[in-house]
C-alpha cells in the first residue's frame, strides 16, 4: 500500500468509519462474554454537535473502543431525547414563518406538524457524532417519543399514581411566560444582572406617619402582598410584633408577623411576603397560613387580583408602580443593585415564579437508596468530590414537578369525570374500566377527558437506561438481562440530580438495583476568558469545521489534553492544532520506518539492540501507567503518557538511536522488532486517536480477514526492569549535556567529538553505544589525565570531559558551575524538607520516599564534584 507523503484526515477517516459500520464492528447482541455497556446521554432532537457533546462523547469513545479492545461485548446505545420545550417552541416559530398560529390548530394537526419537523431536522447530531469516530451499536438507536418508549414512560406515570407517589396540587414553579408552561430548576439559566433596589415605606395601621420601610427589586409585586415579616430577635422592630401596616398602592392591611428566616443584615431587615411570586415567601404564607394573591395572568400581564395596571406587562408595571410609590411619597431612596435573574433556557426571557396546579411526584421515600449507593460507592463518582454536593441536594430534596404545559411530549395518562374524579390509564377503554373497578360507575368515552399536559422531559430520560433495552415493558428480555446494570455513564456536573440522581431511583424501583457502576463527570467547555461556551456569546467554534480543520483525531486529543474529570476544559484551537501535530509525527514515523531498507545479511548493531531492551522496558512500564490511570478514570493524564510515549520515547529517542545511516540498509531484527513496537503503539493510540491507528495499523503489513486494529486485542503490561530505565534517564541527560555544549560552543552536528570520562572503566555508562552514536563521538573513553582545553559537566556524581580546539572561557565556564551548584543546593533544601515532613513518610508509598531518598543521595555527590571543580577553577 503506497503511503502519501501528507497525512489527510478527511479521506482517511471517512474510508475508515465506513469500513466499521460496514463490517458490523459496533454491533451487539448478549453472547457469553463480559458485557460492557455505556448509554449515551440523549442529546435534545432539536441539537446540532457543539463544543460539550464533542467533550462527552470523546470520553465515552474511549471507554468503549478500549473495552472492546479488552475482549468486552461492548454496546454503546445512542439516541435523541425529544426536548418538549424547545422542539416545541422550534415547531411553533416555523409555522409562525408559514404564516399558522398554533392557537388555531387541534392538537393533533400540531403534533403532526411537530413529527414532520422531527423527521426532517431531528437527529442531525447522530450523524455529526459519526464524524468525530463514535463507535455506537446505531442499530439500537432510541428516541424518547419511539411507541415503546412512550409506553414504558405511560406505564411508570401509571405505576406511580398507583402507588401514591404521583399526586396534582398548587404549589410554586417556574413559569415561562412565553413558553407558557413549567419549567425544571435545570431549564433556568441564571444571568447576573445591574438592577435597582427600591427602599419603600408601609404605614403601620393607626398611625399618621410611622413607618416600617422594606427594600425591594420588584416593585410591580407589592400589589400580591398579604404580610411584613421581621426577625423576631430584631430589636428595632420588637415594638411592632403583633401590630398590621397599609400595603401602599392599594391600601390594603396586612399583619407583621416575625421568623428567623429574615436577614437582620439585608437591606431594612424588614421583608415583604408576596406567597404567590416567591418561592420562599410562599412558604412563609403556608407556614402562618397567609392569603395567596395571583397578580400575573400566565403570559405575564398583571391580572385582575392585582387591582391596578391590569393587563400591563410585568416589567412595565414595574415603571408604573414606582411613578405612583414617587407621586404618593412611599418610595424612600432607590439604590443600584446586583442580583441573579433566572431566564428560561429555551426561551430567554426571565422565569417568574408562579403557583399553578400541576402534577408532583413525591421524593423524599425513593431519594433514600439512591442517596445511600452514592455515598457506599455501589456507584462510584468520578472525581469523588461531587458526593457532597449530591449528598446536600439528596437531604433535601422537594417534590419534583413533572408536568409541562405543552402538547409535545408524552400526555399525561389521566382522564377526568365531569366531577373531577380521575384515574389513570394508557386509553379511553382502559380508563373506563377503571371507572367502573374504582367508582362503581359506567361512563363513555365521550364522559372522560384527558389531562391536556405532557410529561417533563427529564420524566422519561430518567428511564433511559431500561427503556432503551425495554425493560420497563419487558422486565425479563434477554437485553436488560444482559446490559443492565449499564458500566460507566459520562454527563456533567450540572444534570447531576436532574438526571443522574432520578436514573438511580429509577433504577432501585423498578430493577432493585443500580443503573450503571461508575459516573465521569466532565467540566464545562470555556474560552481562553473562562467564559461557557455558548451561541449567545459567539465564543464556541464549529465542531464539524474543526474536524474539517485538524482532522477528528486531532480535534479529540485537542478536547482532552487539559481536561481532567470534574474540571472545566479551557479550550484553546492551538491545542487541535497540537492534535493534528501528533497525528503528522506518527505519519512522518511510518513514512521512516517504510522508507528503510532491509538487509537479513548484517547483524543488529550494538546501540539497536540497547535500544530496544530499553524501548521494551519503557513501553511495558507506560502501558502499565496508563491501565492504572484508566481504572482511576484519569483519562486526560492517560492520554498524555500515550503522547509522551509515542512523540518523545519513540520518535526522538528511539528512531533516532537506531536509524541507519544515510541511505544504508538496517537489519531485519531491528526493524522487525521496531514495527512490533509500532504495532503496539497504536493499539494504546486507538481507543484516543482511532481513524489515524487504524490507516497506520495497515501500513505497517498486510493484513487479512478480522485483522483491524478495532478489534484487536489491547495489549497487557509485561515485567519491565526498573534498572534499565533508570540507565536510560541517565544517558539521555548526557547526550542532552553534549547536545548543549554544541549548541553553546557553535560545534556543528556533523564534527566529531570525543567524550572522556574520569573514572574507573567499569563505571562507564551501559549505554555507550547509543551514546556514542547520538552525541556523533568518535571516541567515548575514560581517563584520569585531563587535557588543558576541556568543556566539562557533570551528571549526578560522575565527571564528562570534552576536548575542545577553541579557547575556553574559564570565566564563563565557572559562573555556569556556581549556577549549577546553586541549583543543585536548592533541590536539596526542598528533597530534605519533603523528607522531615513525618505526613510524607509515614502516608506516601514506599517506593516513592525510596525514590526521593536517591535524589537526595544523588544531589549530595553532584554537590561535590561541583565544589571540586569550582576550586580547581578558582
């Protein structure tokens, strides 16, 4: 196979992605291997790829193509969640453009328009997802709306209603006024905004001119107030308990009543309590049992209740309050003020908290397993650090308000009686068995009426990882037999409980045990700013374009190379470029090796074959590594040793030392070990770099039948000789030690030099040869006369001499001696300082403190050579 002098990602990966799809690579079906299963998180139907899937779904890549490498029956599930808001809102602005209001259509015709938009501009990113390499089983491909799934979310809504733990009630939500629907705490975006503090007085009842004076940034709501409320250990309104103020505006009385919830600290210390427009102040009013005034019609216009400036909008009847607070005299001072604004992520515009009747489903009971499997590690987060922030919000937890008021989604399978009894069923038919079975009474079709409202999205992702192997409808199918519990589940900190928490109650109810073992959470993709990235700011690339640009390859090494699990990514495009250079290094590589030509008739020579028993050692001590940082799910750190290994050990030490000559052969033993190496190389690269492993992978010899890289076996660590490396390390400084007299003294690399050492033959180095050919010495000897003209250095205890031509600088040699004396002292200050440190010793493994015990002998015996030469020079 003839190999072009350029690589070129785009030819290479779509030759090769095709390839696997056609071959069947990432299917699977339960054999009798060990299974390992990933569910993707559903990206939204309405979703293109950006900057956080590309992230996401890097890391589920390697996890899988690692595992399959491993012998694993791997199965990595994809599919789309359909998103009720913002499918939607997407639907209804297209019709908007073909000139129909939704408002004129039944439901039916908006849910046909609403399926047509999904076939047409749903799962976009499915296909962006096989660009950047995705290895998924595509023929298990779900969608939250597919019959089987909506069935299974019908079937928990039922179940759950059943048991007690679905209930309908008024309480507090977020309401999206132009969504007009609920909306999760999730789907609100906080933004932090410059805003006014308004500082207003109340009248206390019977008086003329006292007052109690509130400070407030929503002025407009003073019209739904029923109560004032102090700090009962506030001295400045003691007085007061007990005692009514006149809301101003309507004049409406009002009591003063006292809780410690109040802030003494914040503004007056005296709070207004508005139940239906706070979240908090609503718990107050159900607390002392307070009067609920709605002044907010759904889409944000004042209401009737409100008395005044009835069907303005919210923000202008902000403008008008404060005009009639300023003409009655009531508005004190106003005062600039920084707050956070909760907007509504699919609309933008800013969530008003509302009481509405919805539907909840209760928490508190099904919290407690899923709490206690986080916090015993049945299921691991990774970093560990998240278990507090989960355990908090799990000790916690509210009711979780399920229902949306949207006609995308899953429909609420309830149906009412004219007298509002209800039940809850899948059908007509079966609701009106369930009339007869609970009431006693016999009813129609025509007598029921079904809930208008739709499920929360997050109530049907919550099942994803049963549903997608119907689990829920088929408890006993052979693939939820098989792939459940699912093995690693990548997903951001940010859907944590939304998501993550709900899939492991999900999971003790209706399988009575976990969903999946492990949890990586990713950071946030930010800009060099640390900005989010996001299409508002502008700041996020094209993913797809990226690819186009640096190669898939280079874009997933670019995505992971900073990106510790837990922490944010500080994205830089130079880091794809770096990608896209490694890619090119191992093309350039294999160009070298096949470029060589081979003679069977020569013996290997000496430095080749050093250099092999140390390339062995050192790949079988890296392979070593990067398993244990894989099982840590230390995956960027891993990456990074693959990269060392490859750039530094293999292509600047290794090919270097046993390169042959300028156009002269080199000999079958070298080079057949030097492509078993390749070989091996990158089957560790695959699982980071696929496409440009598996076009190498072929390169490097013809291959039959079932021999892609894909699907072959990861390679296992060996023994490797510890001593061997540590000789290695010790050689490469000398040669760098040459390397930089060269470059100091302006010696080309063509002009031989000779290197003496002062010592005693036996101590020479083992490396010699190599030394020897890459530092382009003529001779390499040891001696204990030293000839005038000398550059010398010293590595750890051991003296280097090269006999130079030029004149020396002793000046100039002896300073770079003190400087190096300096620094050697100040390494030895900090390895004794870590060495009396008793937390070192006694908590640090043994071979680590060994390992500093050395550098510590080491730095002593570079100490005094150092002294001796300095005062041989001064």
């Amino acid at each position: 196979m003839k190999i072009a002098s350029k690589y070129d990602p785009g030819s290479v990966e779509e030759k090769w992605y095709s390839y696997w799809m056609k071959n069947g690579f990432f299917r699977s079906e339960p054999d009798d291997r060990e299974p390992y299963t990933i569910v993707i998180p559903p990206p939204n139907v309405t979703g293109v790829l950006h900057m956080g899937h590309m992230l996401n779904n890097t890391i589920q890549d390697i996890l899988v193509r690692r595992a399959r490498m491993l012998g694993y029956n791997t199965c990595w599930v994809p599919g789309t969640d359909h998103a009720s808001i913002a499918t939607e809102a997407k639907v209804v602005n297209k019709l908007k453009e073909e000139g129909i209001d939704k408002s004129l259509l039944t439901r039916e015709e908006f849910l046909s328009h609403a399926w047509q938009w999904k076939e047409e501009h749903g799962g976009i990113i499915l296909e962006q997802l096989k660009k950047l390499g995705a290895s998924c089983d595509w023929k298990r491909t779900n969608f939250t709306m597919d019959n089987h799934y909506y069935d299974s979310v019908l079937d928990v809504f039922i179940d759950l209603y059943e048991k007690g733990l679905i209930y309908r009630g008024v309480r507090m939500v977020n309401w999206d006024p132009q969504a007009l629907t609920a909306v999760s705490d999730e789907e609100v975006n906080y933004k932090e905004e410059q805003s006014a503090l308004y500082y207003v007085n109340y009248r206390i009842e019977g008086t003329t001119n006292k007052y109690v004076t509130i400070a407030t940034t929503r002025p407009e709501t003073i019209l739904g107030d029923t109560a004032v409320c102090v700090n009962p250990n506030d001295e400045r309104y003691k007085h007061l308990h007990g005692k009514n103020v006149i809301v101003p505006m309507i004049n409406r009385v009002v009591p003063i009543i006292t809780d410690t919830y109040v802030d003494m600290e914040f503004g007056t210390g005296c709070l207004k309590i508005t139940p239906a427009h706070d979240i908090n102040d609503y718990e107050i009013g159900q607390k002392y049992n307070l009067k609920v005034i709605d002044i907010f019609n759904d889409d944000g216009t004042l209401s009737e209740k409100a008395e005044l400036f009835i069907g303005t909008g919210r923000f202008e009847a902000r403008k008008l309050s404060v005009d009639l607070l300023k003409k009655l005299q009531c508005l004190v001072k106003t005062e600039p003020y920084t707050n956070n604004i909760g907007y509504s992520e699919r609309t933008d515009v800013v969530i008003e908290p509302k009481l509405s009747m919805q539907w909840f489903c209760k928490m508190k009971e099904i919290a407690v397993p899923a709490l206690e499997a986080v916090m015993t590690d049945t299921v691991k987060f990774h970093p560990a650090k998240f278990k507090n922030v989960y355990r908090h919000w799990m000790e916690h937890i509210r009711d979780w308000c399920i229902s949306r008021q949207l006609w995308w989604g899953q429909r609420i399978p309830v149906f009412y009686l004219p007298d509002n009894k209800m039940v809850a069923a899948k059908s007509a038919e079966e609701a009106i068995q369930k009339v007869l079975d609970q009431y006693g009474i016999t009813v129609t079709a025509t007598d029921l009426t079904q809930d208008p409202d739709v499920l929360d999205t997050w109530f049907s992702s919550w099942l994803w990882p049963m549903a997608v192997f119907d689990g829920i409808r088929d408890p006993d199918n052979k693939d939820i037999q098989y792939y459940y519990p699912t093995n690693d589940l990548v997903t951001a900190p940010e859907i944590l409980f939304f998501w993550v928490a709900r899939m492991i109650m999900a999971g003790y109810i209706y399988r009575n045990e976990i969903p999946f073992k492990n949890v990586y959470l990713t950071g946030i993709v930010r800009d060099k700013k640390g900005r989010k990235m996001s299409k508002q700011l502008g700041n996020s690339p094209d993913p797809i374009k990226l690819m186009d640009q640096y190669g898939a390859d280079g874009v997933r090494v670019g995505m992971l190379l900073t990106s510790p699990a837990g922490n944010d990514l500080p994205f830089d495009e130079a880091l794809c470029e770096q990608g896209r250079n490694f890619s090119n290094k191992i093309w350039n590589a294999l160009r070298l090796i096949k470029g060589w030509k081979e003679d069977s008739n020569i013996p290997q020579p000496s430095y080749a074959s050093t250099a092999t028993n140390w390339f062995d050692n050192k790949l079988q001590q890296t392979i070593k590594t990067i398993d244990v940082l894989y099982e840590n799910y230390k995956l960027s750190e891993a990456l990074m040793a693959v990269y060392k290994l490859i750039w530094d050990d293999f292509c600047s030490w290794y090919l270097e030392i046993i390169k042959p000559a300028y156009q002269q052969p080199i000999d079958s033993n070298t080079l057949k070990t030097t492509t078993q190496f390749f070989e091996t190389l990158m089957k560790v690269l695959h699982p980071f770099m696929p496409f440009i492993s598996e076009e190498v992978w072929h390169h490097l010899k013809k291959r039959g039948e079932n021999e892609d890289i894909t699907i072959e076996k990861m390679p296992l660590a060996k023994r490797f000789d510890k001593t061997i490396l540590e000789q290695f390390d010790h050689t490469a400084v000398i040669v760098n030690a040459i390397r930089n007299i060269r470059q100091e003294k302006n010696i080309p690399n063509k002009k031989h030099l000779t290197l003496l050492m002062k010592n005693n033959a036996d101590d020479l180095p083992v490396y010699k040869s190599v030394i020897t050919k890459l530092a382009n010495l003529t001779a390499f000897e040891t001696t204990d006369t030293i000839p005038e003209k000398v550059v010398s250095f010293v590595v750890k205890a051991d003296e280097f001499f090269i006999p130079i031509t030029e004149d020396v600088n002793y000046e100039e040699a002896l300073e770079k001696l003190k400087k190096d004396l300096q620094y050697t002292k100040g390494f030895l200050k900090t390895i004794d300082s870590k060495l009396s440190n008793e937390k070192f010793i006694n908590h640090a493994p043994q071979q680590v403190v060994d390992s500093e015990k050395k550098k510590r002998a080491d730095a002593i015996a570079r100490i005094a050579v150092l002294e001796k030469q300095i005062n041989a020079l001064q």
